[in-house]
C-alpha cells in the first residue's frame, strides 16, 4: 500500500494555485498519481470540480482542505483528508477561519506603499480574484509582477514574513478547532509540513501531543518543502507518535513550486500510509 503514487497536498485557483481543479486532476493523472486530494486554503469550492473530473480520469479522490491555525506564535497548516465537503460544521469553522482576510491585506498593503510599493491590494485581489481568499502568496505574485523581487522565494525572503514590510499576523483557527471540524466532517487530519516550522524540539513535542490530544491522526513524512533528510527524520517523528504518514507535493504553479504533482519519493515501507483509513 506504500508504493501507491498519492498525492494528497495541492492547491487550485480556488484558493492560491493557478491551475484548476480539472486542470490539476489532469495533470496529476498524466504524472502518474493513482490517488490524490485537493486541499485548498480554508475553502472547498473545489471539491466537486476535482472529484467529477477525476471520476472522467478514471483517477482515485479523496476530498481534502488544509486549514491555517495559528499556535506557538506562529502559523500551522492542518490538512483534513478524506472529509465531506457538504458538513456543515466544516462549512462554517472554514468561514469564520477565513473572515479578517481582507483587512489583513488591506494593512499588508499599507505596509507596502510605506516603502515604495504602492497598489498593492488591488494588484494582489487581481490574483486571487476573491478578497475572502486573499493570502500571501497572491501580494508575492503581485511583487514578482511589478519586478520588486524575482521569483515568489526572493518575496518570501525581503516582505510578508516577520520583521519585514508587509507582514500582518492573523489569528487563524486553534489546533483543536481545526482537528475538531475535520472530525465532525469524517476526515482524518494531519500536520502538513512540519519541517517548515521554526519549533524548539520541546515545542515540536508539545505540538505533536497536542495534535494526537486533539484527536489528529497523521503528519506528513514526504513532502515538496521537505529534504531528503527531513524525510527520515519525520519517517522517525512518525514511528515515535504513532502517527499515520502522508506524502503530498504541495504543489501550487509550475514555476512556483518545490515539485510537481505526484514526482516525490515513495512512503517508507514501515510506516502506516493515512490512506490506510479510507
């Protein structure tokens, strides 16, 4: 069951990707994926235009989101799989997670101007066609625009990141809000990407019971942002809490991303595979 090509981490146009839900399906299919989940950013509108086409691909899908919480000072990406995308208690966690975003990027913008960088929020909103919806990655794709930085990495390195100009902290879900409303919709919740978190091992720790106090089931062990020696590191993470591992791209462009669709290394065969449950 470890050596199936899944894929359970990307995003569409419907939150901060720039591929379709059909498009993304395609892809994945072309790439080899045999089973793959959309997990956009505190939304599903998407889940039925990724489940219908991958039914025509004759591809394997599991409705999925990832929902920001904010904790230890900072910002953790949970990913539910295998969810209902009609529940209404994940419908309206996933609202009220997402209100407050355009008065962030209004703030992100006024940042901006104050260092030369006027027109933001209006370039930003272009690319994320929803103000609901607008996040960073979109003020990152207005400023590869403009010719401020050259690639979304150099954004993410000079603005929008703590103690530089565009930053906006925003009080996202809890841990237990997130892992709770994933549960109530029948999924099982993993933490996405741990390797990106600037944690303490104590705070690692803390975080991972927390997680499994909580009820979340899986972390993910391979991973876009991941290197080949953070997968065995979190494969031993995985072992030693337990936790059911997952493999996703993380993909969102094919000039922005870490890798593409269903290109990253297989789970190791010791591990149990968060597919298992469904």
């Amino acid at each position: 069951m470890n050596s199936i090509n899944a894929d359970l981490h990307c995003h569409s146009v419907v939150s901060d990707g720039t591929l379709t839900p059909e498009a993304l399906a395609v892809r994945a299919h072309q790439n080899g994926v045999e089973l793959w989940s959309l997990t956009d950013h505190d939304v599903i509108g998407g889940q039925q235009r990724a489940k219908t086409a991958s039914k025509e691909l004759g591809i394997r899908y599991l409705p999925g989101v990832e929902i920001s919480v904010s904790s230890m000072g900072q910002t953790i990406h949970i990913v539910g799989i295998g969810i209902d995308p009609e529940n209404a208690i994940l419908i309206e966690g996933l609202r009220k997670t997402r209100d407050g975003r355009s008065e962030r990027g209004q703030e992100m913008a006024r940042q901006l101007e104050a260092v030369g960088i006027p027109g933001a929020y209006e370039g930003a909103l272009k690319f994320a066609g929803n103000q609901e919806l607008l996040s960073r990655t979109h003020f990152a794709r207005f400023l590869v625009e403009k010719k401020v930085c050259s690639s979304t990495d150099a954004v993410f390195k000079n603005y929008l990141i703590e103690g530089k100009p565009g930053y906006v902290e925003h009080r996202w879900a809890t841990l237990t809000e997130s892992v709770d409303w994933i549960k109530a919709a029948g999924g099982a919740a993993v933490i996405a990407h741990p390797g990106r978190y600037r944690l303490t091992d104590l705070q690692k720790d803390e975080l991972y019971k927390s997680f499994l106090l909580a009820g979340g089931l899986g972390i993910e062990v391979i991973t876009g942002s991941h290197t080949p020696a953070q997968y065995e590191e979190y494969a031993k993470i995985a072992k030693q809490y337990d936790f059911y591992a997952s493999r996703g791209s993380d993909f969102h462009d094919l000039n922005e991303s870490y890798i593409d669709l269903g290109r990253l290394p297989l789970l190791p065969t010791n591990l149990k595979p968060i597919w298992s449950l469904f």
